[in-house]
C-alpha cells in the first residue's frame, strides 16, 4: 500500500512538471505599440543592460558603449555568445533568458525565427529614420510592417570580388554588364591559364551566393513571395535552374582544381596572391581580405561588382553584424534605457562609431570617413539598387549551403538539393504557420 | 535445526541475523540515495520524459504556444530520406570506434602490462587524451590533417615530394578516419579497464599453462581472452553505445561533412535544433534514445553471456 502511494507520489509530480512543461517559457507579452523615445542623454545612474554580440561583432560597439556611458552614466554589458551565434541565441531565448538588445541579422525570416512579434520591441517612430539614406531606410528590419531592428551599418551585398591586376594582365578593361559577358569573360581567362573562378567548398556556408546571384531578377519579379506562399518551388524551373548552371559551371572546370576542400582563408589568399581572377561573396570576405593585407594593397588589387542575369545588380544579405533588436524584458525602465542607447548610437555617437569602425555611413550628415576601402564603396554603391536575397526576402532560411556543398562533393545530384531544400523550406514554413504549407 | 545446535550456536546465528539486519539499515540507509536520486530525477529522468512529450507536439522558436500533433512529426521524419541516412551513418561510426578503441586499447594493455617504472610513465601519457574536452582534440586534429596540416607535411618530407592528401575531404574514407581520432581520444580509457581485467587473472592458471608448453599466442587466444570476458563487456558496450551519442569530435573535425558523410544523429539533431525546430529535434533525439536501446539490451545480453566461462 505503501509503495502504491509512493508510486503515485512520483507520477503526479512528473506530471505536474509535464503540465507546467508546456507552456513555452520564452513567450511574453503582445503589446506592439510604438513606445516613447527618451532623448539620448537622459540620466540613466544604476541602469544596467546587458548586449549579446558574436565573436565577430562584439567589438564593434566598442565605441558607442565608451561614449554612452560617459553621457548617463548607465553601464552596459558586451556579453559574446559562441559560434554558431543565432543557434546559441535563439536556444537561450527559447528558455527564456534574454538580453537588454542583441545584435541580429534584421531579415524577416531571422526576426521570424526570435518570434520578433512576442520577444522585440517595437521600433517604430525611432528618431534616427529621418536621418538615414531613403534607399536604405526600409531595406530591411521590418516583419508585417513592424520595425524590429536598427540598421547600424551597410548590409553586405552579394556580388563578384576580382583581381584588379589579373584583369589587367588579362587585358580587360571594363567589368562584365551582364551574366553572359560574366561567364564569357570566365571561359577566356581559362584560356589563357588562369583559374577564372573561386570556391570554398570545404567550408561550406558561400556556396549559396552562386545561386543567389543567379536569382536576382527573378527575386526582382517576386520570387520569394511566391516561394513564401508555396506557389513556386525550389525544384521549379527558377531556382533549380540556377542550381543547375551553377553544377555544370563547376563541371566545366571554371573553378578551382581544390574546390572541395577550399575554405574561407583559402579563398581570400588566392584572390589576393592573383591565384583566382574572381571570386562571388559577401562583405565578410573582404574583412578577411583586410586581415590579410592593407588598405593601400586592397585598393590596388582588389574591386568590386555586381552581378545578376540583366546586369550588374547586387543581391543584399544583411547579416548578424548590421543591426541590433531591442528584447521586451518586462522592464519598462530597462526597455526605455535600451532604445535610448539606440537612438544615442545612430544619433549623437554615430560620427564617433562610423570613424572608429572606418565604415560606410547610412546617413547623409554624417561623412563615410576616408578610411574605408574602395571596394566597400563599390559594395554600398550597389546597394540602392540591389534586391533581397533569399534571407532577406523569405520566410525561413533553409540550409540551402550544406545541400549545394553536397553536390560539390559528388554525394548530391542538382535536383536531390532542390528537394531537400524544398522539404526543408516546407517543413519551416510549416512549424511557423506559414498558409499555404 | 535448532535442536541439534547447541545453545551458543543459536544464539551466535541470531546475532550474525540481528547484525545483518541492522547493518543493513544503519550502514547503507536508504534515504541516502535520495541526493543522488534527486539530481538524477532532475536531471535525467524528467528531461527524458519531456523528451517523450515533446516529440509528439510542435514546439519550436517561431511561435509562443506549443500543441500537439500526433506521429505528425514521426511521419515527415521517416518520410525525408535525411534521418535514415543519418541513422545508417551514426551505426556505421559507432561499430568503427568500438572495433578501432577496443583493439588499440587492448594493445596498449599488454604492450604496457608489466609494471615498469617506464611502462606507467607510458600509461599516463596514454590516458591524457581521455581527460582531454573532446572539442579541444577535434580541432587539434582537424588542424594536423588539413590538406596544408602537419600529417601531410610529415608524410611530405619523409617521401620527399609535396603531400596534399584531403584527410578529412572524402566522402567514402573520412568517416574512418574520424573515428580513428574518437578511439584515439578514448583508447586510454579502454586500456586502463583491459589492465585491470588482466591483473585479475590468476597467476596459477597462467603458470600452469606455461608449464603446458602454451606459447605467448595460445595463452592470449585460449586463456587470458576469454578470462577478459567482463572488461570486454565494459569497453565495447560503452564504446559502441557511447559513440552512437558522438557529437563533439566529429562536429570539430568535420561538422558532418564531406557530403553528409559523416553525419550522425547527433549533429542532424544540432542542426535542426538550430533551425528553430525544437520539437522535431526533440522526435530526433527520440529514436536515437530508442535506437540505442533496442541495441544496448541485446548486445550486453550477449557480451554477458560471453562471462558464464568464468
């Protein structure tokens, strides 16, 4: 009898634990009305907050938090959670523990991914939107027409990065307008010997822009929308195409001899040695390139272009490093503290943060200091212009670049990576509710 | 039988009862375990519960409310070739580092089983990868056998020509060589446990089989071996079943590339966890806890069975 009742004991606990398991303990309250936005240097002694950043991007308010400090006297606290960064945050958030704001790459399927709707606060009616350049005020950060984050740099951009020298000894004076030319000019410098393109298939994560690229019109033409709404699929003609092309490029032996084991760094030093004529990628790469050389260096050697089908048109990512969310904590003092900090950054101290981080301004009255390369004007140049890649443009973020280093490696054939792509998209679609799925 | 005691008897058998009895109670009670018992409550049976729960609802980062699905889970999962795939490779991987941990660590133990000042320096130096965090050995290793790594720079210069052999590049090959690096990390482990079992063994019996005329061989295959029957239980149950939960070592070295193949439950679950579906990681996680299971009864049985010799 006894034991009976102790039996009994343990299973109603378990099941107590089982009942209050759940609810989801990362879900707060609903309230999405545009907050009031304290002025920049309002006091804010004893005020804590706490900022996620990667180990990437944990330097980079190094000089907003010095200055905004000193102006409130609130102290702020740059906390880096590991690689892989967005797992780790959205894991933590999950269990609900957040921070004061994070940094987080503003596309709608990011935002998405964070449950922007019950965890950020709303960012509407910020001060600093006047501010910013027309064409890069609503390029991205917005998810059903609410803005969840602060753009605080240029989002990356999509596009071909080539030797300046190599084309020159190449005999090449402008760079392609179009795709065919893009190609064209691919299949002539493998003729004369050099290795037209790069790739790194060892490391897996930019063997996506190739196909993105492709993509641009078509994402132009409302791509992703229908994709979104299970309308068009990535084993349709569009996207499978383009993964196509992409296979048959690297089976005609217009990439490196080393593409299935190549990685980042490998990349970057050809590219820069003049090993590779060209090379399709993000910014992030050309801060590779910094870390291997100087700025002098870079503006001789290395340029900048964008590529689509139509022409020269860039395809932006905004990633983890260019821009920051604000988290509803519960505390109204602390919420308000974190969109003052905000506004400081892209207010008063964006001068001081643009020159410590010799970066390209979003905003007219502050100048882009003289410090920064070439190539990255040529990247921010491009982006008024440009369109949303698939992170910026879709609702969930397949990994599409583990199934196209797959094919690279010979056990994926084109079409095995639409599908697992696809069943991927689907099945994300699906856990958020997305009609149509 | 107590008659034909005498009354001493007796009353010594009541008193080896009563001390039986109370050093039962007194020594061992059992409200001790309740610490222990508490953080494996918490701490295991309770997750794993959840575990259960979980799998069958569609928790994930993208909504605040969590309900429940049904097998809906289990359907899409075993429909997507992916988890198959996944299962077949963590299968592979776990009898690799169970044939590979087993085999260098019961060399290690009779290269090293007399007990020399040099041969427990040795030891040592074998058993340090154990204490070592797994990341730290994937990384080290993903380093050494880079195309540009070490390995190949030795191989290098002892060939005299330039060695750029892809170690971890290959799609059919690599999942060995991971595996290698996993019991390489743990064959100390495995050597330690063979030492002990082979300093059980009786020094008549072996004494006997020398005076037989048994050579070194036939002592190992004929006696020694089979007297090992409890150590070998130990190793490769908890090689096989531990390396099928792996995750660390092959994350570092090739985060389930080349290919995918090298990917094991594990790092499918990781990913997955990562894209926001918590739930069906959560079903993932789920059939590798009961494919463990459905091998672990079987094979122990097995190895146990192995002991009756003794």
């Amino acid at each position: 009898m006894k034991k009976a009742l102790k039996v009994a004991a343990v299973l109603a606990t378990a099941a107590s634990f089982v009942l209050t398991g759940c609810s989801d303990p990362g879900s707060g309250s609903q309230n999405n009305s545009p907050a009031a936005w304290p002025a920049a240097d309002t006091d804010l002694k004893g005020t804590k907050l706490t900022v996620w950043a990667a180990q990437n991007s944990n330097k980079v308010p190094d000089s907003v938090v010095a200055g905004f400090e000193k102006l409130t006297g609130a102290e702020i606290n740059v906390v880096t959670i590991p690689d892989p960064y967005e797992q780790g945050v959205q894991t933590k958030v999950a269990t609900g523990d957040k921070p004061d704001l994070a940094f987080w790459q503003p596309t709608g399927s990011q935002l998405t991914a964070l449950n922007a709707t019950t965890n950020l606060q709303s960012l509407e009616g910020a001060p600093w939107l006047d501010s910013t350049k027309p064409a890069l005020k609503d390029i991205t950060g917005i998810l059903d027409k609410t803005r969840y984050a602060a753009l605080i740099s240029t989002p990356a951009v999509e596009g071909v990065y080539y030797n300046k020298e190599v084309f020159e000894k190449a005999g090449i004076k402008s760079v392609p307008a179009d795709w065919d030319s893009f190609i064209k000019l691919g299949r002539d410098l493998k003729g004369q010997g050099v290795t037209p393109f790069y790739e790194m298939g060892g490391d897996r994560w930019a063997t996506q822009w190739w196909v993105q690229v492709q993509l641009a019109d078509a994402a132009k033409d409302g791509l992703w929308d229908r994709v979104n709404t299970n309308k068009e699929k990535f084993t349709d003609p569009t996207i499978q195409g383009a993964i196509n092309t992409y296979n048959d490029l690297i089976k005609e032996g217009l990439f490196n001899e080393d593409i299935k084991t190549a990685t980042f760094e490998d990349q970057g030093a050809a590219l820069l040695s003049g090993k590779a004529a060209m090379a399709v990628q993000v910014n992030s790469f050309f801060s590779q390139l910094q870390a291997q050389s100087d700025t002098e260096t870079l503006n001789k050697k290395i340029g900048f272009f964008p590529i689509a089908p139509s022409g020269n048109v860039g395809t932006f990512i905004p990633d983890q490093s260019n821009a920051l969310v604000a988290f509803k904590t519960g505390d109204a003092k602390r919420e308000a503290a974190s969109r003052q900090l905000l506004s400081y950054w892209l207010g008063q101290g964006y001068g001081d943060f643009v020159t410590a981080q010799s970066t390209v301004s979003l905003q007219d009255a502050v100048k882009t200091p003289g410090t920064v390369p070439n190539a990255l004007l040529a990247v921010s140049d491009s982006l008024g212009t440009s369109v949303g890649s698939m992170q910026a443009e879709a609702i969930a973020n397949p990994d599409l670049y583990i199934f196209l280093a797959d094919m690279i490696q010979g056990t994926k054939t084109p079409e095995e990576v639409a599908k697992a792509t696809q069943d991927q998209f689907a099945e994300l679609a699906k856990a958020q509710g997305a009609a149509g799925f | 039988m107590t008659a034909v005691m005498s009354r001493q008897d007796v009353v010594r058998v009541e008193d080896i009862r009563k001390a039986k009895r109370r050093g039962g109670k007194n020594d061992h009670p059992l409200w001790f375990l309740i610490p222990a018992l508490a953080v494996l409550v918490v701490f295991f049976f309770i997750p794993t519960l959840f575990n259960f729960i979980y799998a069958f609802t569609n928790w994930s980062s993208f909504k605040s409310s969590i309900g429940f699905v049904g097998v809906d889970n289990f359907v899409t999962l075993f429909n997507s070739g992916t988890l198959l795939n996944a299962l077949r490779v963590t299968l592979i991987y776990a009898v690799l580092v169970a044939v590979f941990q087993n085999l260098f660590g019961l060399i290690l133990a009779l290269l090293l089983e007399r007990d020399t000042r040099v041969n427990r320096a040795v030891r040592v130096a074998f058993f340090i990868p154990v204490i070592m965090s797994a990341l730290a050995v994937g990384y080290i290793f993903q380093a050494l056998l880079k195309p540009e790594g070490a390995l190949n720079g030795i191989l290098g210069f002892i060939t005299g020509t330039d060695v750029t052999i892809p170690w971890l590049g290959d799609t059919t090959w690599t999942i060995v060589v991971v595996a290698l690096v996993h019991s390489w990390k743990w064959m100390g482990l495995s050597m330690l446990i063979y030492l002990a079992g082979l300093k059980t063994i009786n020094d008549d019996v072996l004494e006997a089989a020398r005076l037989d005329g048994a050579s070194w061989w036939t002592t190992l295959r004929e006696i020694r071996f089979p007297l090992l029957a409890p150590a070998v239980t130990f190793n490769v149950a908890t090689a096989l079943l531990g390396s099928m939960n792996g995750f660390d070592v092959v994350q570092a070295t090739t985060e389930g590339g080349p290919g995918g193949s090298t990917e094991l439950l594990n790092i499918f679950i990781f990913r997955t966890f990562g894209q926001g579906l918590f739930a069906q990681a959560t079903t993932m996680s789920l059939v590798l806890f009961l494919a463990v299971a459905v091998l672990a009864f079987p094979l122990i049985k097995m190895l146990r069975k192995r002991e009756d010799v003794l």
